[in-house]
C-alpha cells in the first residue's frame, strides 16, 4: 500500500487525538498518545486541553500527585509526562541513550569519577529518594559518600537514574525548583532490545506510520538500534510504502482517517509531540515554516494549527491571544482560531494568563502576512 502525504497528516492527527476533543480520562490519554514533553510545565496541561473534552487541569495535577503520570528524562534525552505503567519499559529502552550522553560527556568523563563510580553510586540514591528530594540533598548526600562535592555527577545520574520528577506544587504542579522521588519497582525485562520493540511498537500505535528515520528522531536512539528492533517485529507490523517510497512501517489496524476528514484548528503548546514526533517533518510543518516555528537552539514555539498543518504561532498578550500567520488565512480559519483562543484564555486565566513569557523574544525576529489579536 503507498500512503499520500495527506493519509499522513490525517493519521497523526486521529491518533493524536487533534480531529476531536475525545472523553478519556488523563492517565489513560496519556497513555493514548504515548508520552508529551514537558521540560516546560505547562506544555503537558495545554497539549491535552487540545485533545480532551472538557479537561480540567486538576485532573493532571491529581495524576501526577498520585503517580499515574509521571515526568521523567526519557525520549530525546528529555523530560517527558508518560503513564506510570509505561515508565518501565520506556526507561529501560532509553537508558543506554541516557547514561551514554552524561557518562561519555567530557564535563563528566573530566571530573576524575568513572562510570563504575556512577553505577556505584546508584543504590545509595534510588535508597536515599524513597521520598522526594530536592537537587541539593542530594548533591549533600553525594559528597558524604564521595567524601567531597563533584557536582557533574548528580549533572549525570539525574538523566539515568530512576527517578521521577516529584511535584512541588505551583501552577502547574513542578516548580522552578525541581525535586525527585525513585521510580517505583518495576517488571524486570528481558533485555534492552525487547524494551527497544516496545517502544518503536508504541511508537507506531501513537505516530505511525512512521519509517525508521522517522522512530530514531523521535527517541534519538541510533538508526541501526530502531532497525533491528523493527526486524525483530517482523509479523507484528505492517509494511507500507510512504509518498515518496520510503519504506514505512505501522501496527495491524493502525488508525487511517478519510483524507477529507476535517481538521480543526488548535493552538498547540511549545514543544507539542506531532511537531518533533518525524524526521520528515512536512507531515505537519510546511517546509518554508519549519525553521520559524523550531528555533536553532531547540525552542518548539507554540503553534497555530489550520487544516492539520502548522500555520503559524501564538503567544498570550494583554487583552488576548496574539495570533501571527505565516500566510493569509481564510475567514473561516480565523473564526476557528477566535473560538480556540477564547476558550483558552478561560483555560489560562486560573492558572497563568501570560503562559511562556519568557520566551517573547523569538517575535522580533518572525516574518508575518498577518496578525490577530484574538479572540
């Protein structure tokens, strides 16, 4: 079977839960959409007010509470918000990745400790935050046990270790001032590889279909790891041909809306998954919009979404929502965009009106063909 590029864009969208605000609950939408990144706190709470209907933000605020969903470093080397029941086997399947890119750091490997010395360290730690600790307890903890302060190796265990970010209040639940608690047990796994099929399965009920390319950008792990986890799979995935022919993989029954299935629009939080989930990012950035809306250094801006495509960016401002469009939209996309902002203002005004703030500066330097003070 060979996909259009729309078959794409709409199957990302139905699976990602952005053709229709769907009635699950938080833990179990979580799960739905695999995992949502959230080194910006309020990212997790805003990407699932675009999917859930009528979501209330205290929901997650009571999910991460009591561990149904939990922020860990995880895919990309990053924080991300997952169902707990995943955690283990996400985590097992990253953590090659994860000690690799502090271990093998000069800023570690030059601070005299050894990775035996790091592996050492590790029972002492996951003991030490059976409840949550702040960042400074344990680098206390850390320098009693090394007999000085080394302050790279807390830098590296806190990609690795087992820990999860706890809550520590605030508007969105993590405050400036991080804190961590140890994962609890978890299922011993066979090896690294299977937890590797789980994910890139996982992957593909969530982003599929996807090509190999398309599960190494997502997760960051190497092309030749996704590769041979996908070979393991042969039997559990279907095999697809994506527009261009690239060779295209999917679960058996993966979701594939009609073409001509409307999109609504959504404004998208920073750093939303579908915006980071392939390497052929045109599923959902046009080309010509991808170097404004993901910057050079990382930054993910918030994004308007118009017809399953990102059309431009937004950033509350006093009196609303500041819409810029990257090409001029029609009426009724407006219309969409005004009902959107609208409710998102009611969404923001109990917990932060002017979400993102500090992240203003990336305006001055954007092209527009218009701007809308919505709603």
């Amino acid at each position: 079977m060979r996909l259009t590029a729309r078959q794409l864009n709409r199957a990302t969208l139905g699976r990602q839960m952005l053709l229709r605000r769907e009635p699950l609950d938080v833990a179990d939408a979580v799960r739905r959409v695999v995992a949502l990144q959230a080194q910006e706190a309020p990212s997790p709470y805003l990407a699932l007010w675009n999917r859930l209907a009528d979501f209330d933000a205290a929901d997650l605020d009571a999910a991460f509470a009591n561990r149904a969903v939990v922020k860990a470093s995880l895919i990309r080397l990053t924080l991300h918000a997952v169902h707990a029941e995943d955690y283990p086997a996400l985590h097992n399947a990253m953590l090659s990745s994860l000690r690799a890119s502090r271990l093998n750091d000069r800023r570690f490997t030059s601070s005299g400790l050894s990775s035996a010395d790091a592996d050492a360290l590790l029972p002492h730690l996951v003991e030490f935050a059976a409840r949550p600790r702040t960042g400074s307890e344990v680098e206390d903890l850390l320098e009693a046990r090394l007999g000085e302060r080394k302050p790279r190796i807390w830098w590296a265990l806190k990609m690795f270790a087992p820990l999860h970010h706890a809550p520590t209040g605030g508007l969105w639940s993590f405050g400036p001032k991080s804190s961590f608690v140890a994962a609890r047990a978890k299922p011993a796994w066979e090896s690294p590889e299977e937890s590797v099929q789980w994910l890139v399965r996982r992957y593909l009920e969530g982003f599929g279909p996807a090509s190999i390319q398309d599960v190494a950008q997502f997760t960051m792990l190497r092309r030749p790891v996704v590769q041979q986890a996908m070979q393991a799979l042969a039997g559990r995935v279907d095999e697809l041909q994506g527009p261009d022919g690239t060779t295209m993989f999917d679960v058996p029954g993966g979701l594939l809306p009609p073409v001509d299935i409307p999109a609504p629009p959504r404004l998208l939080p920073m750093w939303d998954s579908i915006l980071l989930a392939y390497a052929d990012r045109s599923r959902v950035v046009p080309p010509d919009s991808r170097r404004l809306v993901i910057q050079q250094n990382g930054d993910v801006l918030p994004t308007l979404l118009v017809d399953g495509y990102v059309a431009g960016v937004w950033r509350p401002v006093e009196g609303g929502i500041e819409a810029t469009a990257f090409q001029r939209l029609p009426a009724e996309a407006w219309r969409g965009l005004a009902a959107e902002a609208g409710a998102l203002l009611a969404f923001l005004a109990k917990r932060e009106p002017i979400v993102y703030r500090r992240y203003g500066h990336w305006w001055k330097t954007l092209p527009s063909a218009e701007v809308r003070l919505l709603p």
